[in-house]
C-alpha cells in the first residue's frame, strides 16, 4: 500500500465531509433505512439527484457500488486524482469500485468516534453472491463485538481475526498496542487501509491461523469475532473465509476459548462472540460444554447465551446471508446438506452468545464460571456490555471472597437503573407478580417476591444486609434463618448482576 496515496485519499475524504451524518443527511432518513434492508434504490436516487457533491459520488462509488465517470471521480478526489485512486486499486477502468470504503460512527465511554472503513464490496453493490475471500465490512456482529470492549485502558490488545480492522480501531481508543491478526492476506490488506485512513499507527498486522502469529505472546485483552458459522464439510457447500473458519462444528470456537488460556496476561480478558452447539448424543447441552472448555483450560468465564436455533432455522440464517434466496433449487439442496450435517453429528440446536474469559490472577482467586441464557431479546445493538460484564467480574471477586457473615455486615444500595414493576389482579391489595428491571447492562428482568423486592426497596446504602433481613422477616412474619437462607443467595447474584452494589465506603465497596 502506497502510504503517500494513502495520505491523499484521507486527505480528500476527510475535506468532502464523508461522514454517517453527511450521508444521511444527503440520502434522507428513508433511504438509510432502506438501505439498512439491502435496497439501495432510494439512495441512488437521492445521490444522482445531487451528484455535484463529493461526497455524494463517493457514496454511489463506494457504498453503492454505482459507476463513476472521471470527471466526477477526479472532482470527488481532488488531491489523489484518477491515476491515484486507480494505483491504488480503488476503481477499475470502468469506473466502478473495486472495494467498499464508508465512514463510520460510535459513541462509547471516550466520546463520538468518525472512522473510515475499508472492505470488499458487498451483495448490494456486486449484485450477487459473494466470493468465498470476501473481506466483511462492519456487519451486525461486528457493532456486537464492539460493544463487548471494556472501555478500561490497557497495555496490549489482540485483534483475533481483525478483517476489515474495525475491532482494532475500537481496541486502539483503550490500549497502547493492538496486535490484528488474519488468516486472509486480502482481509489484512483492507485491515491495513482501514488503519491508515483513521492515521491509527498503534496496530500491527499480522497473517496466520488462528494464535499461531502470536505463539509465545500474552496481551492484556482479546478480542474476537471468530469466523465461528457451522458449515458442513461436504462437497458444494460454499465456504467463506469471513465466517468459516475451516473446523468441524463448533471447534474453533472451543479452540479459540482454550487458546485464550496461552495467550492472557494473569488478569487478562478475552471478549468474544461465538456460535456452540447442542448435542443430543452427548446428553449434554451447549452452555455446559462452553462451560467445560473454559473450566478445563483454567480461566474464569461467563458465557451469555442471547439466542437459540433450530438446525433449520441455522441453516436458513447462514443459507440466506451467502446470498442464496429460499426457495430456490441451490437453497433446497444447500438446506439438505446443513440438516444431514446436523443430523449425523447428532446436533439439536445451536446457541449463539458472547463469551467473556478472566486468567485469574492467582490460584487463590475464586473462579467464576458462570452461564447465563438471556430472558428477553436485547433489541438491537446492545451497548456497553463489555464494561457492564467487567464490572461484573469485579462484583463477583469482591462478593464471592465474602462468607455469608461477611455478606450480612454490608451495606447495599440498588443500581439507579434498576425499577419495580407490580402486578395486581383488580380489586387485590397484594401484588401477584413483582418485576425488577435492569435499565442497562443485559435489561435483565427478575421475578421477586415480596421479601426480596423488600430487600432491594430497602437497599439505600443505610442498614445492613442482616438488619434488613431481620426487619423483613418480623414484618412478614417469617422465620429469620429460612429467610436468609433464601435472600442471601439472591442478594449474591444481584451483586454480580449490578442490581445491587456495595455501598460507597462499605468494605467490598469497589
Ligand atoms: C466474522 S469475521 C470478523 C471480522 C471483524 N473482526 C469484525 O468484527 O467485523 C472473521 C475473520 O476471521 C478471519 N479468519 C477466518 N479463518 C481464520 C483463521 N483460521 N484464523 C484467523 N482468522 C481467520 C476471516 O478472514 C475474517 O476476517
């Protein structure tokens, strides 16, 4: 990659103003969303209506996939030129893209983000299914990973599987160093011009197979969005470097989940998305083997399962997302070979979630294994679950290194997110169900009873847990050991969870 074209391609998308805001603001809000459905007409429209603007030829170019002649190329990119931009093998002679360049947009604890991203085009502008080394652009997941960071600093960070380089970027705000690594040259290549185009120089790429650039290495956090789509080994099924990572099943998940362990700093997290699956032959389920990987390679984890398929439905997902419409006689036999894939490795459903990993710091830190099946779908993009879920680490060191004495001597308070929903049947002075609702983290929602909403109503960093318990079984006209019995574990979780919190200044106070 020329670094001195590189410069002036930056420099000539940073002065047309190529940004989220910009392009939505040229295309309309419809467009966007239309857009966001796989249909660029609208924004075509909107674009070529106005194509005078630079920005605007870029996004038919880029996003769109549209061709451009020279004049409007070389009114787009003043400073790079025609000759420029064909050196460095963005537009082919005919004008028309030959990779995907968009801005960007994130907001997390640092503040607003505007970044550049490059990758290969997608099925809108090819108009057609991708080729099996197509490099992703940033996708649903990627959003999902990326809200997976901590925003906490640290020294190093390795980028398993970087593509298209936004996870770097992201990991890049929170660290020193920030090692990406791929498989695909082609991937490491638009990783490269992603990178240079946000003048992010704290990266360094790497190719290779899964940890082997990195043999020997440890980082402070790991991040990764795996090519982790179970795709049957059989003849005529397509594979796709940017999901497949060449395993059987869900083996590289398992093995990305057990390299962590090699590759952690003591206290080191790794961040990951990943697909496990449910096997009825092994008379287990798939949260428990993720769970056993995680226990057998000595790290601390917690697993959240957001979502459950059905081989059929799994398959459909993955069959679509290669470009192949239901219905059609390539799906019907693409669909059969997942099912018999399915079927003769005796897989009943998949589940797919994210993993956090802790190298415990020493071999008398409690472990943390801890599986979680999320009860109500997040809608949308989650935000801020990585930190949510570090904080919960933190939470559940300071929690479980308390004895139930300990945990009665605190002083609690509830997470200001946190609200009560009661039900009443008419007329009924008892409520027959209590709800309580966590605004952030994981929007977890808890059935409770009168004594534990009793507990987290109370909870305002005052009395003690103990005293509380006390009061509530006077009150309720319970025996106090049976009720605390009950409460105390509860109370645990809705520390770990961030219902509840040690009150400033209590002793495990963080
Ligand atoms: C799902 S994409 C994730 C891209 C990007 N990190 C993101 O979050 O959008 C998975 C990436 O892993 C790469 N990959 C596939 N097989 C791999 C392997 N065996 N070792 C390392 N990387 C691999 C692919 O080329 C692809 O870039």
């Amino acid at each position: 990659m020329d670094a001195e074209l590189t410069a002036l391609l930056r420099a000539d998308l940073l002065a047309a103003g190529y940004t989220v805001d910009r392009l939505r603001q040229l295309w309309g809000d419809e467009a966007d969303a239309a857009l966001a459905r796989g249909d660029r007409v609208p924004a075509g429209r909107a674009l070529r209506a106005i194509d005078e603007s630079p920005a605007a030829t870029l996004a038919r170019l880029f996003v769109l996939g549209e061709t451009v002649d020279d004049t409007a190329l070389a009114r787009a990119l003043p400073a790079l030129g025609t000759a420029g931009a064909r050196a460095l093998g963005l537009v082919d002679a005919g004008g028309r893209a030959l990779l995907d360049l968009r801005p960007y947009t994130a907001i997390d604890a640092g503040g607003a983000v505007q970044w550049l991203v490059a990758s290969d085009l997608g099925e809108l502008a090819l108009g057609g299914a991708l080729p099996p080394d197509h490099v992703l652009g940033v996708g649903g997941a990627s959003l999902t990973l990326a809200a997976l960071i901590p925003t906490e600093p640290v020294d190093s960070v390795l980028d398993l599987g970087t593509g298209c380089g936004i996870q770097s970027l992201h990991a890049a705000r929170h660290a020193r160093r920030v090692v990406a690594t791929d498989i695909s040259a082609r991937a490491l290549e638009r990783a490269a011009l992603t990178l240079a185009l946000n003048a992010v120089d704290a990266v360094e790429l790497r190719q290779g197979d899964l940890f082997a650039p990195v043999a020997g290495e440890r980082f402070d956090r790991i991040v990764s969005n795996p090519p982790f789509v179970i795709t049957p080994r059989r003849a005529g099924v397509p594979v796709y470097e940017y999901r497949d990572g060449g395993r059987v099943g869900d083996a590289i998940v398992e093995q990305v989940v057990r390299g962590a362990a090699e590759h952690l700093t003591p206290g080191g997290t790794a961040h990951l998305l990943g697909n496990w699956e449910y096997h009825d032959a092994m008379g287990g389920d798939g949260l428990a083997r993720v769970r056993r990987w995680i226990d057998e390679a000595g790290l601390d984890g917690w697993v959240v399962e957001r979502e459950r398929q059905s081989p059929a439905e799994y398959a459909a997902t993955w069959i679509r997302d290669g470009g192949t419409r239901v219905g059609s006689p390539e799906y019907e036999q693409l669909a059969a070979e997942w099912l018999d894939d399915f079927a003769a490795r005796g897989v009943t459903a998949v589940g797919f979630g994210y993993v956090v990993l802790r190298r415990p710091v020493g071999p008398d830190a409690v472990r943390l294994l801890r599986t979680e099946v999320l009860g109500s779908p997040l809608g949308g993009t989650p935000t801020g679950i990585g930190d949510h879920l570090l904080a919960g680490l933190r939470a559940h060191d300071r929690i479980a290194a308390l004895d139930d004495a300990e945990l009665e001597t605190l002083r609690l308070e509830v997470a200001p997110d946190v609200t009560e929903e009661r039900h009443y049947w008419p007329g009924e002075e008892n409520p027959t169900v209590i709800r309580l609702r966590q605004g952030g983290g994981f929007a977890r929602t808890i059935d409770a009873d009168a004594a534990l909403a009793g507990l987290v109503g109370a909870s305002d960093g005052d009395l003690t847990v103990g005293e509380i318990v006390g009061a509530l079984a006077d009150l309720l006209e319970v025996d106090e050991g049976a009720l605390r019995a009950q409460l105390l574990p509860q109370v645990r979780e809705l520390v770990v969870t961030g219902l509840l919190s040690p009150a400033t200044g209590s002793p495990a106070a963080g």
